[in-house]
C-alpha cells in the first residue's frame, strides 16, 4: 500500500528519497511527502496526486531544500481523504518529532479523544497524526526517541510500518514494524529504510527484514533492533538479488504491457531446475521437509486474495484430478475470521504475489497457530508470508510493477501444476505418466511466446469494445477461474464492469443481461467439455450477444459460432489456463490503452494490500 523511504548519511538526502519514492508510486499513490531535519528543524513538504506534483514542489524552492537525514512517503488513503494536510509526514504537537506510516491504527479514535483532552490540536484526518502525537508525549515521559515509539506502539492496536525522525536527535532515524514490511538497507558510511527493496537498490543490495514487533534505530554508522519491550535482537543482512533493470520499463510503454511480454522467460523461470522432463518428476526444494505431511495431508486447503486466489481455484482442479488430493480454496478474508476447522494433518498453501497482504498473513497466523502445516507459494522473496511459513516454493516471476498481476499469476500456475505432479508421483502416478505431463509443461513457455508473437487481433477487439459498458466471461472447470481472472483484469485498469461465471450458470441468472450490445467473452478449449461449452455459447447467440471465444489453434468448428476467436496451442487441460489467460491479459491492456486510463495505476488501487 503506502510507500516508504528514509536515508541517513553523508548525501543530500532529496533525491535519493525522491528518486525511491517514484519506484514506490506502484504500490499506493494518492499522495506524497517528504520530511527533511535540518539546522534543528523538521521541514514538510506534501501535495495530493503524483510524486511527479511533489518533485514540481520542491523543484520551486530554489534548491534550498536539502539535508543529510529526511524521510519520504506515498500514500493510499484510510483515514481521511486524499488531499495536501492528509498526506503525509505528520508532525508531533510540538513539530519537533514527525512520522510517516503504513498501516491503520484501530483504536485513534479514543487516543484522540485523549489528547484533545489534554490540549492538543489535529490538523489532519488521520491516524497517523493521532500516532505523532502520541509519540511527541512519550517523549516528553521518556526523553529518548526509540523509547518514546517504543511506549507510543505499546498503547496502539492496529497495524504500522513506521518511521519516525525528530531534532531530539538529530543523528539517527527510528523505524518499526507490525504488519506492514519495513526493510533495512545498509550501505558504506550511510543507510536507509524502506517499505520495498526495490526504493533503494540503486544504493545498496545488503538488507535487513524487520519481523512484527520490531524496532530499529539507525545511524549514519549502523543500526541496533529491539523489541517494544526493549530487548535486543538479532538480525542477519541478506542480499537482494534482482536487477535494477528488472524495475524498469525496458522500452515498453507500461510495466503491465512489459510484464505480459516476460511470461515465456518467467514460466521458465518457475520451472527451472525443479521440472525434471526425463524421470517425468519435480523436485521442490522448499518442500522437501514436509513431503510426507503433503502426502499424507487429509487435505489442502488454499487460501489467497484477488488473482492468487483465482490460481488457487486452478489448483483445486490440479491437486484433485490429478494428484488426488481433496483440496479446497478460500478467500483469505473469509478465512481468518470464521474460526476454520484445521489442525494437525491439513496443509494450507497461501499464494500472495507479494507476500505481504494483510488478509492472507493472518490466515497463515490462525492456521498455523491451530497446528496446520502452512506453505508459501510467493513471488516476492524474504517477505512477511515466506518468512512466517514452514516451508514453501517461490514462483520466481521477478519484481511484478504493473498493479494488475499478470506474470505473478502465471508463475503461481506453474508452481501449482509443478506441485501437484510432484505429488502425483509420490502417490503412485506412473513415471510415464508423469514424463507426459513433464514433457507438456516444458512446452509452455514456447506456446506462451507463440500467443505474444502477433497481437494484432487482440489490439482489433480492443478498438471494437472500448466503449462498451459491461462484459461478460464465461469458462468452465478449470477455465473458469480464467473468467474470472480475464474480467478482474478488464476492470482493474479500463474501469469496465464485468463477471466472471460459470458457463453453466448463465442461464441461472446473467442471461438476463445478454442482448446485442453484451460482448460474452467465453473460453472454449478443445476439452472434455467443449460440446457443453458449445452449448453455452448457442445460448448466448439465440439472445444475440456478442461471442469472442478463446478457442484452440485447429479448432475448425468455433468459427460459425464466434464473432470474434483469438487462437491459442493446444495443451494438456488443467494446463490451459497458464495460456488461456494471455489473450485476455492483452485484451484487458488494449482496451485499457485505448480508454486512456492509467494502465500501470489504476485508480483506488494499491499492488500490495497490507491494510484488512
Ligand atoms: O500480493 P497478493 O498476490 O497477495 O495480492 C492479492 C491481490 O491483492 C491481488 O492479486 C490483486 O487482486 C491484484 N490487483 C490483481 O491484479
């Protein structure tokens, strides 16, 4: 959600913080701000919109701007609307501490309540204020910064990423963490925070995890970790191994369009050195330890948000028709707080692109806390799910920009398909059988890169529908979590309403929206249930509406039934949606382009959900 970056050190601190703050504007962006501590004074400058309205600002003040210590913020807004005095940093009553946060502070109303009692005065909507404030009083109690954050976050209920700078001292920045990740970057003689490595590697690649209930204090020189309770802890520095280049647009027009494009290369990422063709066999690393529990599980559930939950769904048909494993999926959100029946003998499988949203993180906590094995299927490495999991499999895509997931979710696929043949071996399938199955998974990446050759009939369907209002997708068995997937894409960044359904379920109600301005985008593969698919679309025909069918590249018949076909391979069922899904990917970016609307951040949309 919120972005954040701090520096302290010998350089301007401005730029650099600027610099991070614009690689963080795909996280949440409804605002920006920057605080600087200089000549024993803490300067503010925040502004509603872009980072870009920001660096206008500050370009304006003659460059007079300038410190060695500051901290910078992108904000998407919980408490209070998106405007200049909401956006952060805040300041302490006295404007001598100020603070930048990520997170929700449940119980501000009553601390509020509190202050307003005791004098103070609130200029903003916020939280976050409510929490400078608190932290400007335990200072006054305490005398020292770390401990007046660490008295302050002992009084709060909620969640925080959190930085904290003061002209109390000058010499150093306090950070902490609860639910929203916090990263430690170290350099040579200056070092810096962060809410995302990708805000500072230009500058160091050496990091430090902060874990929940953690505090730092960092200097110029270096850095010590406590808990709120003040005792020390102990932190190893890891290496962050992705490339600059990999968070950069590459010569395409947006991240979305650039991360389409890699999914031949990330597929094959997802695969390498883990799919072994010949033994017809999957090796996982991360799962080693917990085969058995897999093995034996009595069953797997699947938990995840948005996309990562439309490729659990995927997974439910793999690990059951192929590994025979009974398997369910829930959304995350729904999980947590129904008190689930799991304990000793089920395997939970959480899928996060990010590995740090909110809902997702406290499903793994309440089944693990009841004695289920919990196991990560993350992209984003050393974050809050990998880290908190017995075991797991990173799905390798690389840093995902575009707020609309795209190879993030194919990767998930692919890891899922890999697990359950894993699985699927070590519960008697054949070796044949699975060097089938191998063999059609290492086709994936050429049959991926054959879809991205020719865009042209995608681009033509976009110029057709992009004014239309409403879209329908339909898919069945395992493709109907593509539908879903095809029409959370459309709305996410085109602001076209559409749904998902099963194509059998039409009749039972949506049918009644189909006339002959309702395009019906249905996903239609050469399968086993291709006739009742068939059978789907003449519904949709005798009403009039609009069929574009996804269909497979030798599929003769669909054309007398479609008004539009985007051809893709032919592959193995269960493995259709990691190509099925491409077209519809493109699909939603063309018609995105063509509306004009901000295809990498959409509005109201933040890549990683850490708030509930
Ligand atoms: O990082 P996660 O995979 O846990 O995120 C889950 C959802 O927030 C995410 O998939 C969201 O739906 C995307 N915007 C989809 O494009």
């Amino acid at each position: 959600m919120c972005g954040i970056v701090g520096y302290i050190g010998p350089r301007n601190c401005v730029p650099i913080i600027l610099e991070g703050l614009k690689r963080l504007e795909y996280r949440g962006y409804d605002s920006a701000g920057i605080a600087i501590v200089n000549n024993g004074r803490i300067t503010i400058e925040k502004r509603a919109g872009k980072v870009i309205d920001l660096v206008n600002k500050i370009g304006s003040n003659n460059g007079k701007f300038a410190a060695t210590l500051g901290m910078g913020h992108t904000r998407w807004a919980t408490h209070g609307e998106p405007n200049d005095v909401n956006a952060h940093p805040h300041f302490d009553l006295d404007k001598e501490i100020s603070i930048i946060h990520n997170g929700i502070i449940e119980n501000y109303q009553a601390i509020k309540t509190k202050l307003l009692r005791e004098g103070h005065t609130f200029v903003s909507a916020t939280d976050t204020e409510v929490l400078a404030h608190l932290i400007g009083e335990m200072y006054k109690k305490t005398g020292s910064l770390s401990a007046a954050v660490r008295y302050a976050l002992a009084e709060i209920e909620g969640t925080y990423g959190l930085v904290v700078l003061s002209t109390h001292e000058p010499d150093k920045i306090v950070a902490a963490r609860k639910g929203s990740p916090l990263i430690l970057g170290i350099g040579d003689g200056e070092n810096f925070v962060a809410s995302d490595a990708s805000a500072i590697i230009e500058h160091t690649r050496q990091v430090v995890y902060l874990e929940d209930g953690e505090v730092a204090e960092i200097t110029t020189s270096g850095f010590r970790t406590m808990t709120i309770d003040d005792v020390a802890t102990q932190k190893v520095i890891q290496e962050v191994t992705f490339e600059l280049s990999q968070i950069e647009r590459g010569g395409y027009d947006h991240f979305m369009l650039k991360e389409i494009h890699e999914q031949p290369e990330t597929i094959r990422n997802a695969m390498r050195g883990r799919l072994m063709v010949e033994e017809g066999d999957v090796k996982l690393g991360g799962l080693s330890h917990v085969m058995d529990k897999l093995v034996n599980a009595r069953r797997i559930i699947i938990t995840a948000c948005g996309t990562s939950w439309h490729a659990g769904l995927v997974g439910e048909y793999m690990l059951e028709q192929i590994a025979k494993i009974p398997t369910e999926v829930e959304y995350a959100s729904e999980f947590r707080y129904r008190n689930p029946i799991v304990g000793e003998g089920d395997v939970l499988f959480l899928i996060s692109q990010s590995g740090e949203t909110a809902d997702t993180l406290a499903a793994l906590r309440e089944a693990k806390g009841k004695g289920a094995t919990v196991l990560g299927i993350v992209n984003v490495v050393g974050s809050s799910i990998a880290r908190e999991s017995d075991g797991g499999v990173y799905v390798h895509a690389g840093p995902e920009i575009g707020v609309a997931s795209t190879k993030a979710f194919t990767s998930q696929l692919t890891v899922l398909a890999l697990i359950t043949l894993m699985l699927a071996r070590a519960k008697g399938m054949s070796k044949a059988d699975g060097q089938v199955l191998a063999r059609e998974l290492d086709t994936l990446p050429s049959k991926v890169a054959r879809i991205l050759e020719d865009t042209t009939s995608v681009r033509a369907l976009a110029r057709e529908f992009k004014n239309t209002k409403n879209f329908l997708y339909l898919g069945r068995g395992s493709n109907f979590p593509v539908a879903l997937e095809g029409a959370l894409k459309l709305k996410e960044i085109s602001y076209i309403h559409a749904e998902g359904y099963p194509a059998a379920e039409m009749k039972h109600g949506p049918i009644a929206l189909i006339d002959e301005n309702m395009p019906v985008v249905v996903v239609v593969p050469r399968d086993g249930i291709y006739d009742k698919v068939v059978s789907n679309i003449q519904e949709v025909r005798a009403r009039r509406g609009r069929i574009v069918a996804v269909a497979n590249e030798d599929d003769n018949d669909i054309d007398s039934m479609a008004e539009f076909v985007i051809r893709v391979p032919r592959t193995y069922g269960f493995f259709g949606p990691i190509l099925n899904i491409i077209p519809l990917q493109l699909l939603s970016y063309y018609i995105a382009v063509e509306r004009g609307t901000n295809v990498d951040q959409p509005r109201n949309l933040a890549k990683s959900v850490t708030v509930e």
